[in-house]
C-alpha cells in the first residue's frame, strides 16, 4: 500500500509528465506549422525533433520508474524482455534528445557569438549543416553504446540478476557506465564550450561598447543574453538529469529504498519539461505563439461563460 509521501510523488510525477507533454508537444506543433506554411529551417528542424525525442524520454522514465516501483520483479522474472526492449528504446531516444539539446547549443553559439577566428567564421557559414552533423554525431553515439548495452543484458541473462549486481565491483561498474555515456558525456562537453565561448563573445561586445561610450544595450546584446539563459538553464538541468539518473541506477544496489526511486524520477523529469518553458519564453516566435494560444483560451472561456448567463 501506498503512503501519504508515495502519493504526493506520484501526483508530482504525473504533473511533470503532462506539463511536458504539453510544453513540447506546443514546440513541436508550432514549428510544424511553421514548416507547413514556410521553407524548411534549421532551427525549426532541431526544435521539432527536440520536442519530440523529449516528449517520448519523459514517458520512458515514468514507464521505467513505475515499473521498479509497482513491478520490480519484473528485472528478475521471464519478462525482462520488456525491460530490456524498454532500455534500448530509451537508449535511442536519450542520446537523441541531449544531441538535438546541444545541436541547438552549437546554432544559438554560431548565430549569435562574435568571433574574427578562421575556424568559427567557416563553421558559421556552414551553419545550416547542423542536422547533418546531428545525424552523425547521433549515428556514432549509438554504434559506441549498443555493443556495450547488449553485452551487458547478455550478462545479465546468463548469469542471476542479483549475482550479477552485486558480484561487478564498482570500478568494472564505473567503466561500463562511462563506455555507454561517451556520446551523452561528449555532447555535454561541447555544450559547456559553447557556453563558455558565448561568455567571452557577450564581456567583448560589452567592453567594446563601453570604449565606444555606448550606454544601452543593442540588439546583439540581448540576443547574447537570451542564448546565454536558454544554455546555461539547459547545462544546469542537464547536470541535474545526470545527478537524478546515477540515482535511479544506484537503486539497483538498494532496490528497497522506493522513496529515493521516486526522488530519482521527480528529478529526472525536471529536464525535458523545464527546459521546454525556458526555450518558449526565450524564443519570439515561440513566445509570441503561446501569448496568442492563452488570449484564444480566455476568448472561448469568455464565450462559454456569456452563454451560460
């Protein structure tokens, strides 16, 4: 049976889960509709698949997370076949979604960052081949984590699950960890330069606006200060995630400790849905479709209220 602190957790959970779904699920239908209406844009192209890839992580972790919960002989019993299917679905949609995170990292850094370096210049040309560099980058993560993944539930198959917990010592556990993270652990990497470099880009302009006795702040100024928001909200959260996974996978070594579980999970979800409010109140177009979106809800609220009287 359930507590009282179980409950609250759940209800949590679930309103993370929905919160994100819709906070996505509106990136993703206004940048659709926008593709409809518009040619093909990068931004739009990253976004959507953002939003997707997040919307589906979010409900792999409750799915995950519930089943620990509710069902944990499920890890021990014949249908770990579910389970494993479940681990390698989140395995693709995982890495997805923290590449499409730091291919936007890398676009908002290109448009935006100011730099005479002969490297950024021709990077920044070629802007409008981040998908293309995406695709690769996600292609290889996935050749470098499926062998490693599958191994490991080869392991687990061979031998008893509890056995094959507690008899890897935490070094073996570490390596493993690591090998199946390269591509998440580099994505992460190139996020942090990139914030780093759009810090250096903003105290430049700064400086030279001050030499130049430039009081306000420009238009290249704010656009500094909108990117640098939505990448240090994501590195921030980001590291949260990460905190939050290392979490839920420990609790293979303690599986009675439910209370930390749901911690793990109230955590985890934080990312893909907190993120998604912070890219639409940072982005314009987003924005301005939202404020849109909430004065056509009043509207009909309005509507409905005047025929009730």
């Amino acid at each position: 049976m359930l507590s009282v602190v179980d409950g609250i957790f759940i209800f949590v959970i679930i309103s993370e889960s929905v919160l994100g779904t819709l906070g996505n699920g509106f990136i993703g239908l206004v940048n659709c509709i926008d593709c409809a209406k518009h040619k093909f844009s990068t931004i739009g192209f990253i976004l959507t698949g953002l939003a997707i890839s997040r919307i589906c992580l979010i409900w792999l972790l409750i799915a995950d997370g519930f089943m620990h919960i509710f069902s944990p002989d499920i890890y021990l019993s014949n249908a770990f076949n579910l389970v494993e299917g479940i681990s390698y679905f989140w395995l693709i949609i995982n890495q997805s979604s923290i590449w499409f995170a730091t291919s936007l990292s890398i676009f908002y850094f290109l448009k935006i960052a100011n730099f005479s370096n002969t490297i950024f210049l021709w990077l920044k040309n070629r802007i409008n081949r981040i998908p293309t560099f995406l695709m690769g980058c996600l292609l290889i993560s996935w050749l470098l984590s499926f062998p490693h993944t599958v191994k490991m539930f080869n392991d687990h198959k061979m031998k008893n699950a509890t056995v094959w917990l507690f008899n890897m010592n935490r070094s073996e556990y570490f390596i493993k960890q690591v090998l199946l993270n390269l591509g998440v652990i580099f994505s992460f990497t190139l996020s942090l330069i990139t914030c780093v470099l759009l810090i250096i880009s903003l105290w430049r302009h700064n400086r030279q606006m001050q030499l130049n006795l430039t009081g306000f702040r420009d238009v290249n100024t704010e656009a500094h200060v909108k990117a640098m928001k939505v990448l240090v909200s994501f590195i921030i959260l980001f590291i949260l995630y990460f905190v939050s996974i290392i979490i839920e996978i420990s609790i293979f070594s303690v599986p009675e400790n439910k209370l930390l579980l749901m911690f793990g999970i109230t955590t985890s979800v934080i990312y893909p849905w907190g993120h998604s409010f912070i890219l639409i109140l940072g982005n314009s177009k987003l924005k301005q479709a939202s404020l849109r979106a909430l004065q056509q809800l009043k509207c009909c609220e309005k509507r409905k209220s005047l025929r009730a009287t």
